[in-house]
C-alpha cells in the first residue's frame, strides 16, 4: 500500500498518526454524532474521541480505541483540535463511498500540532488523494459530571427493540419523556403530540431488557430537537444502555460493531428539560 | 367501544387505513351492532368509501359500557395523519404485532389504540377525536341495474396501465364490450396528450349484467385504495352502476368484512354525436342527477365547443386517423359559474332536494352531518361537485347505518 510506504522521517514531524485499512469504520461511526458541523478531537494512547455538542446541552462522544486502527501513534498524552466534521467525511468518501465487497478506503490521518491543519491519505484502487482540513483551537467540552455513582436508573436494552419506537416517534411532540421505575410501567417512552400522547412500555422481563437496574421511579423530559439525532447512534448499535442520575440528566451509551466486527462506543449526554419528580 | 384485533387483523385493518387514506384526509369511526365502521369522504364530496368490519373479524367487540346512552357508543372523527402513521409500516406490523385493541374513552375524548407486541413491549397511543354524526352516503347499490364482478387482480391489471397521475378514467360498458380510457381533460393539447385504452370481452367478468351502452367517468385514484385492498385478500371486486351521472359503487366483501367505494360519475354529456347547448338544459326537476345536468348544461352554453362522448369510437393507432377528443369538460365549466344565475340554479336545484323522495336520492350522495361543512364549502365555485347532496336538515333514514349493501 502506498501509504505504509512513506518513510520514517515524514513521520518525524507529526505528534499523531492513524491508519486504517478501511476509512468506513471511522467513517460510520462519525456519522452517528454529525448533528453539528464542528466536532472536537481528542486523542490519547488510549485511541481517538470525537465530541459534537448542542446548545450545551447535548454531548455526543465517539470513541474509536487504537487497537482498531491499524497504527495509531501519538507523540503526546494529549493532542487536541476542532475540525468541522461535515468536510471531514466529505473527505473519507471522497472515493464515493463504493460498497463493493473487498474494496475500501484506506486512510491515513497525521496531525503535525498546534497551528497545522489535519492531514488525510486516502487510497483506494491504487490512486492516493490527499486532503488537508484546517484545524482550530478545540473548545472545552463540557463535563457533566455524570458519574456512576450518582446513577439512580439503568437498563440495558437490545436496540432492535427501540430502534422502531424511535423511527415512529411522534416528532410534534416537543420533548421526550422517559420513565424509569422499579415498578410499572418499569421502563416508558412517551410523547406528547398534536394528535395526543403515546407511551412505548419495555417490562423488566422482556427479552430485550439485558439489564434492569431502578432503584426509584423517575420522570423526565428531554427536548426532542435535542435526542433525535440520536436515532443514527441507535440504528448502528446493537445494544443501548439509559442511565438517569438524581438530577436527571441522561447518558446514552451505544455499543457499535464495525464493519471488521470491532466494538466501538458512542455515547449521548442530555439535559433534562425539566425534572418531574414522580410521586 | 372496545375491540381487540389479533395479529392478522392487525394487518387487514391498517390496509383499510391505508385504503380510506386515499380517499380523504379524516376518519369516521363508527361502532354499531353490525360492527366497526370505518368511513371515509374526499372534499369535494365525490367520493366516499367505508369499511365495516363485523363483530366477527375481532377476537373481541364491545359497543360500550351500560352506561353509555342508546345502541351504541360514540361516532368518532379522527384526523388521517393521527391515526395513519401507528399502521404505517405494515410488514413490521406483521413482524411485531400480536395483538392490537382499539377502545373509545369519552371522559378523555380520546380514541385509545394499543399495540401488544413481541417481547411484551407495550405501544399505547391515545388519539384525540371529536364527537360526530355517522358519516353514511345513501346509495342503494343493489337496485343498480348494472352489475360486472371480477377478481381484483383483472381490475388491477387494467388500472395499472393508467399512470399514477392520471385523474380520472372512463369505464365504457356495451353489452359485448367493457373498455377503460383514460379521460383527458379540455384544455389540454390533445396532440400531446397520451391516449390509452384498455378492452375486456364480458366473457372474462365472473358476473356481467350490462343492459345499455354507457360511459362511466370517474376519479380513479380514490379507486386505487380499494382494489389494492381486494388485491391482497383476493376478494372479488362488484362493480354497480345504473347511468352516467349517478354514483358508480366499487365493493368486496367476505365473510368478516365489506368494503365500498362509491364514486361520483361525470354526467354524460348527451346520447353521441356533438349536441346543442340548449338541448343539455333540463328543467328543473327535484331529481338531483338533472341538477347536476343543468351545472354542466349552463356552462355549456357559454363554452360552444364541440363535444363528443370518448367511448364507442374506434380509435385507430396513427394520429391522423384518430378522432381529437373534446370530451364534456369536468373541472372547467364548474369554474365558469361565477354569476349569480348559475349559482340561483344550482340553488333552486338544490333546494328543492330538501323534499324529495326517498327514492331520488339514489341517484346522489347524502352526508349526515356535514351540513355545517357544506356551508362553507359545498358550493363553492371552486369544488368540482360531481353530484350533489341535500343539506342534512331532513332527517336522514335511520335504518341506513350500515355502508352501502349489495
């Protein structure tokens, strides 16, 4: 592959470079957060993190570990920088995308530091396009102190199972309430909408439901602008956990396989609109 | 009401949604003893179709509780976009559904449908709905003396040649002969203007009882709904129709189920060949199929253009031989009526419908009900009224509450 063949001194003056054989595993999974054009990177040993935010307050992560990538190395424990992110995949299907089996995308991505824009080989078919994406001074993104200990509700569900509640869902509904519950209706999702309301009810019981963990009954509600793009997120995975601390903010954690069969994650943190305390 | 639907219902009933959809943008529900009636008419109220599902079809069906006054309970009236989307996606219905119950709660005027589904996951979607009258069209289709049936499949393979945009179509019917044309509207280029026509010997109808020639036109994109409806159940399609100019009634029904179209028919133009406008003029009679004679006789007089009936011409393949067709004009002439005169006689027409007979009225379509929508809008200048209607002032009779019977 061309790409593995530039020499070692290139490499000296960038403080990032990863490499994948097949740019659609980034790709995909970039595309369950692209509801913002700018997206943050950050990147340790560990591997890369994308962020997107909204309004502050909607986070969407995407983390991509370095053993996916085929060579990650990382001149620093922390390089970061913002890039918009719609140029970026632009970039990556810059081929068009072929789904023809045994075809793909290589893609190599160096950051040379601060000041330097972003870097991308792709190849494909023996014919190398290189992309360069001004970067910018990443933003800070917001921490919002979600931790497990402060987690009052979770559940893990198959997202076969939700993935129809939220293609249907009745988008002139304003918000998104969700119900945990130690008991019924256990785990809901309603709307509240110009023709009237609908309730979706997962039991604790079902098959779908891998874990069900309530320990108090909680209602909240969540814009639906805010958790609609989510529904990309949802149509990757293969299962979904919802966790609710005490003051109601949510996290969405989504387990995705590539298309090697890789595990990556996706995660969404959301505001509550307002926080109705069930009685 | 409360009824409890089970996995293959599910299905068959949103295929009627999906059906009724086509016809117009609101649903009538109405329980009765003989079932759940789903009811719905387009706005220029030319069209009018309804399902009756009998208390068979569901694994349960209950009208109402004791306390609820009368027969039966509450007629309701639903928008199409409220309740059309939850049977949206049929295949997954399939898939996931296994039972669906439909009830109707007054305290909270909400319509409640609830989706129990694989995995013991729970949909419920509570509907707002408005209190109504039974939608019901008088049409006694069993005293049409005409009468074709034939499987759905034949139906749709002639209405498949006639693209999805194509309006209106013309059933041409002899007694050794049934054709479908599509019916092009004045105003276009005949030149430019795609001409088919489709024939069928009478041999290929399971029923064919036609006793004189006529052309039938009619709106067949709200047909459409209904024979794809029959298509999936294999149902055999009745078509029922005694002149042009009075409704035409497209039916099927089996043992659970009816289900009727019924259609407004343009008025002929008049016994072949090009007429004179006055000769079109009717006097006015209390038969409201004349009054709608006398909407199109008016503007006749005014448009002066040739006209000939499309049907019962042979029509030869090149252009120079075929025949420019100006067909009896449909949207156009209803247009024209902007003086006060042709709207006095449409009135007069119509008013004296308030004190015919019974009988007459089958010659049109009657709503209960929507006389406050007819205020507004049932004689505007702008709606194509194929066939008109009596306000619903005159107490409509009460035994008609089911959908058109065969």
């Amino acid at each position: 592959m061309p790409l593995s063949t530039q020499s070692q001194a290139d490499d000296e003056q960038y403080v990032l470079v990863a490499s994948m054989d097949n740019a659609r595993n980034l790709s995909n999974i970039l595309k369950a957060i692209t509801f913002k054009d700018q997206a943050i990177f950050s990147a340790t040993p560990n591997g890369l993190k994308v962020t997107v935010e909204d309004s502050k307050c909607l986070q969407a992560n995407a983390f991509i570990q370095a053993e996916i990538f085929q060579e990650f190395t990382i001149k620093e424990d922390l390089v970061g920088f913002q890039v918009n992110l719609t140029v970026l995949l632009d970039c990556l299907s810059i081929f068009g995308g072929s789904t023809v089996p045994g075809v793909s995308t290589a893609l190599r991505m160096c950051y040379k530091g601060y000041g330097y824009p972003l870097t991308l080989f792709l190849e494909e078919g023996g014919v190398v396009t290189v992309c360069k994406i001004n970067t910018q001074e990443p933003e800070e993104p917001i921490d919002f102190e979600f931790c497990s200990n402060n987690v009052t509700n979770k559940v893990i569900l198959l997202s076969e199972s939700l993935k129809e509640a939220f293609s249907e869902l009745d988008m002139t509904s304003e918000v998104l309430q969700i119900t945990m519950s130690p008991s019924q209706p256990y785990f809901r999702l309603s709307t509240f909408g110009n023709s009237g309301n609908a309730h979706y009810d997962y039991p604790k019981d079902s098959e779908m439901m891998e874990l069900f963990k309530c320990t108090k009954t909680q209602t909240n509600r969540y814009k639906m602008s805010l958790l609609k793009p989510s529904t990309k997120a949802l149509a990757l995975s293969c299962k979904v956990s919802v966790r609710t601390d005490i003051r109601g903010f949510l996290s969405l954690q989504y387990l995705v396989r590539n298309d090697d069969g890789q595990i990556c994650f996706v995660e969404y943190y959301c505001c509550p609109d307002e926080e109705v305390e069930e009685e | 009401m409360n009824c409890l639907l089970e996995g293959n219902g599910v299905k068959v009933f949103g295929k009627a949604l999906h059906a009724l959809s086509r016809i117009g943008d609101a649903l009538w529900l109405d329980p009765t003893v003989k079932g759940l009636a789903l009811r719905a008419v387009n706005s220029a109220h030319s069209a009018y179709a309804c399902f009756l599902f009998s208390p068979l079809f569901f694994q349960h069906y209950s009208l109402g509780s004791g306390s609820e006054q009368g027969s039966g309970s509450v007629n309701c009236k639903l928008l199409m976009k409220s309740i059309l989307p939850l049977f949206r996606c049929l295949t997954s219905i399939e898939r996931n559904v296994e039972r669906c119950q439909i009830s109707v709660s007054t305290p909270s005027d909400r319509v409640v449908v609830q989706f129990f589904c694989r995995h013991g996951i729970t949909k419920t979607h509570n509907l707002r709905f408005q209190e109504s009258e039974a939608l019901q069209a008088v049409f006694a289709s069993h005293l049409c003396p005409n009468v074709l049936k034939a499987p759905a499949r034949l139906l749709c393979d002639m209405v498949m040649h006639f693209p999805s945009s194509q309006e209106e179509i013309t059933l041409s019917v002899t007694p050794l002969r049934v054709s479908l044309t599509n019916y092009c509207e004045e105003g276009k280029d005949p030149m430019r203007t795609m001409y088919t026509e489709m024939s069928l010997h009478p041999d290929e109808f399971d029923f064919f009882q036609v006793g004189v020639d006529l052309d039938l036109t009619f709106c067949l994109k709200e047909l459409r709904g209904l024979l794809s409806f029959a298509e999936s159940h294999s149902l055999p399609v009745s078509v029922n129709f005694s002149t042009a100019g009075k409704p035409v009634c497209f039916s099927v029904e089996d043992v659970v189920l009816e289900a009727s179209v019924v259609l407004a028919t343009l008025m002929d133009s008049e016994s072949r060949g090009p007429s004179q406008p006055a000769e079109t003029l009717a006097p006015v009679t209390s038969r409201c199929a004349d009054a709608a004679v006398l909407l199109v006789g008016s503007c006749e007089a005014d448009s002066g253009e040739p006209r000939c009936t499309p049907a019962v011409m042979d029509l030869v393949a090149s252009s120079q031989g075929s025949p420019i067709i100006s067909p009896p004009p449909l949207m156009l002439p209803l247009l024209q009526i902007d003086e006060p005169n042709g709207l006095g006689e449409l009135g007069e027409a119509c008013a004296s419908l308030t004190t015919t007979p019974a009988s007459s009225t089958i010659c049109s379509l009657l709503f209960n009900a929507l006389s406050s929508e007819q205020d507004s809008d049932g004689y505007d200048s702008r709606l194509p009224v194929l066939a008109c209607y009596s306000d619903g002032e005159e107490s409509m009779e009460e035994d008609h509450t089911g959908s058109p019977s065969l």
